[in-house]
C-alpha cells in the first residue's frame, strides 16, 4: 500500500523535475518527497484513528489511577502511561506538580515524564512504516526501560528531598488533591470526533515544521553521504562513538518525529543501530529547553543528576544494543 | 466586575485563551478584568494539570484547552 508514495516521488522527481536518476540531488529529492507525504498521510490518519480511542483517557484519570499504586507496578505503569499519552512539554510542570501533590513518589512521576518524549504514537507508527517492525520493538522496550530504571533510582537516592520547597512541602503534606476526580463520562461518539479532530489539527500543528526538518536531514544524508562511510568508519560499533553519538545529541534538539527519518538514513547508511539510537535518544530527550523549565520545581542538583542519569542511560542503551546485534 | 483567571506556563495557547476571553468580553460589553497566572505554585493550588486553565471569581471552571465561544460567553453572564 505504501509502495504507492514511493511511485508517486519517483514521478515527480525524475519526471516532472526531471532530475537525473541516481544522481545525489536526484536521490535526495526523490527521498524529501517520498518521506514527506508518507509521513503526513500516516500521521493524519493515526493520530485521528488513535484520538478516537483514547479520548477518555486524561492526566487526571492517570494521577488517580497511579496513586496508592504498589511502587514497582506504578513505575511499570508510569512508563507505559507516558507512552501513550502525548502532551505539550509546557504541560510538564502541572502535571509534575498534580502528580506529586497527590502524593505519587518522584521516581514514579519521573518515569510518566522520560518515557513522555520518547516514545509516543507518532513515533511508533513512523518507525514501524519506515524501519520496520523489529527496531520499533527494540525502541520502544529501550525507551521504557530508561524511564523506569530513571525512575527507581530517583526513588533510591530520594529524589524528593531536592525539590523546590514548595513541591517537597505539597509532596509531604498531600491530602486528597483538591481538585476533581478524572471524569468518567462515557463519550459519544460525536465527542470523540470531536476530540480526534482538535488533537490531529493539534499535533499536526506542533510536529509538521519537525517532520519537515528531520525529512530534509534524512534526504541530505541520504543523497550525499557516501553509501559505505558509515560503514566503514563507525561501522564496527568502536566503543567510543556510542558516548560520542550521546554528545553530538544534545545540542540538536528535536522531537520523536523529526528525528526518526534521520534515524531512517543513518540505519540504511550502516550506522550500527546501538549508536543510531544513542544518538536520536538523546536528540530528543536531552534537551536543554525543557531542563529549563523544570527547574520551576527542582533544584539545580537534581536537574544535573537526571541529566547525567539520561545521558549515562543512552550511553548504556548504545553499547548493549550495539552488543547484542553484533552477536 | 468579573475576576478571569487564566492559568498556563506561558505557552502560546494560554496567550490566546485570555486574548479570546478578553475580546468576547469586549463585544458583548461585560467589564471584565483578565489576568494570567504562570507560577506553578498557583495553578497546583487549584489542583489543575493540564493547561490552559481558566478561574472565574476563584472557581475552576475549565481545563487543557482553548475555550469555545459559547462557553466563554457562559461564564460572562
């Protein structure tokens, strides 16, 4: 089905554009164009498809369900909630402050907002529709497991007490919260139309300038990287490009979806896929705009010890994966 | 005259929610008096999470959106 974007770019690009066929410009074009429209029909369909089931779901359902929960569940469970809830990173520290004022401990919070970035539908489609099912799984099992293992070992080293004074004395002192309980309505299926259509026109609004930038990286290192360079220089895995694969990351910044047809080239260009995930982990992740807004409700030490948990936790991830695919 | 409260970390959509609010307010000739809130420690006094949030005379009357028209013009009457 999807063949049909491919047919479509080659058209355009060497008919209509009549660029030549094998050419560097010719496949950078002809990848731009292929990319962009699959990329935007997919996501048009699955965010609508994916609003509609998951309109009743809310951070406020999730904060009750979440709190009294048994730790190790409620770390699993604030993963796998952060998964599958996308919301705007200026919504992080209400919804931070919700979930701790409710007594739900850091580490749990913490996991609901690391997985938050990394994984969420959009990127899981594009990755399953551009490389395929197997490295979607490997994503999405390492992205989870760095939110919770961030998450246990916030908890372990009592992450709450550097907190800023008035989240650690909301935390201690939580009552019931004063707010409502999540609403259980059931939807009609009018609501949930309506919903789907304010989270696609929403989401489509915040991603498209990202798929457009990730799409054009991907294009150039496609077209103009020589095809065995990769290979040839990293392809081996040396230890020392997945740390450095971490760096490069960190002043880039991105979000899922823009990184992942970049993640597309580098994968096809050899790049061993422990460094490629290294390095879009820690695009995406380890940015320093939303550290900045974090430190609303944390101190400075604490921002720094999350910091060094991802990147160390990136590092990890790379060398393993790297590990495991050599063997 | 009514008190509009709206609460948000000063994303794009808080701006539009009190500019919306403001305008309606304006049309329909109700006085009223449109303040943003952006310390965290406010909107979680109000026990909200999901942003924008809009407090009219200290009640909580909607979240995570931009408000339509008609509610708006609810809470001015």
């Amino acid at each position: 089905m999807l063949s049909i974007f491919t047919t479509f770019a080659d058209w355009l690009a060497y008919s209509v554009l009549g660029l030549e066929q094998g050419s560097k410009l010719g496949g950078s074009v002809q990848f731009f164009i292929e990319d962009t429209t699959k990329i935007f029909f997919l996501l048009v369909v699955m965010i609508y498809v994916i609003a509609l089931i998951r309109a009743s779901l809310n951070v406020e359902r999730i904060r009750d369900y979440l709190a009294g929960k048994n730790r190790f569940i409620g770390y699993f469970m604030g993963s796998t909630f952060g998964a599958i809830t996308p919301f705007c990173s200026c919504s992080s520290i209400p919804v931070f402050l919700g979930f701790t004022s409710a007594s739900i401990p850091v580490g749990i919070t913490m996991s609901f907002l690391l997985t938050s970035p990394l994984i969420n539908e959009v990127a899981v489609l594009l990755l399953l529709s551009l490389v395929g099912w197997k490295v979607t799984a490997i994503y999405v099992a390492v992205g989870m497991a760095v939110g919770i293992a961030g998450g246990i070992f916030l908890d372990l080293i009592h992450a709450e007490k550097l907190l800023q004074p008035f989240a650690l004395k909301a935390y201690q002192t939580a009552e019931s919260p004063n707010s409502e309980p999540g609403i259980k309505t059931k939807l009609t299926l009018i609501e949930r139309h309506e919903f789907a259509k304010t989270e696609l026109l929403d989401i489509l609004g915040r991603v498209w300038k990202w798929v457009f930038i990730g799409v054009a990286l991907g294009a150039a290192l496609h077209g103009f990287v020589p095809e065995s360079w990769f290979e040839e220089n990293l392809g081996s895995g040396q230890w020392w490009s997945v740390p450095a694969a971490v760096l490069a990351g960190i002043p880039l910044y991105s979000n899922a979806t823009g990184v992942i047809p970049v993640m597309e080239s580098l994968i096809v260009k050899g790049l061993p896929l422990g460094t490629t995930l290294a390095f879009c982990m820690s695009t995406v992740a380890a940015s320093f705009p939303e550290f900045i807004l974090l430190k609303q409700v944390m101190t400075w030490k604490l921002l720094a010890i999350i910091f060094v948990l991802l990147l160390t936790s990136f590092t990890l991830v790379g060398w393993i994966v790297n590990l495991i695919t050599v063997l | 005259m009514k008190q509009i409260q709206v609460l948000g970390s000063g994303c794009a959509k808080c701006v539009k929610t009190a500019e919306l609010i403001q305008l309606i307010a304006n049309e329909s000739d109700v006085s009223v008096n449109v303040t943003k809130e952006t310390n965290p420690e406010t909107i979680m006094n109000y026990g909200v999470m999901s942003t924008p949030a809009v407090v009219v005379d200290n009640q909580v009357v909607h979240t995570g959106s931009i408000p339509d028209r008609k509610k708006i013009e609810g809470w001015l009457k």
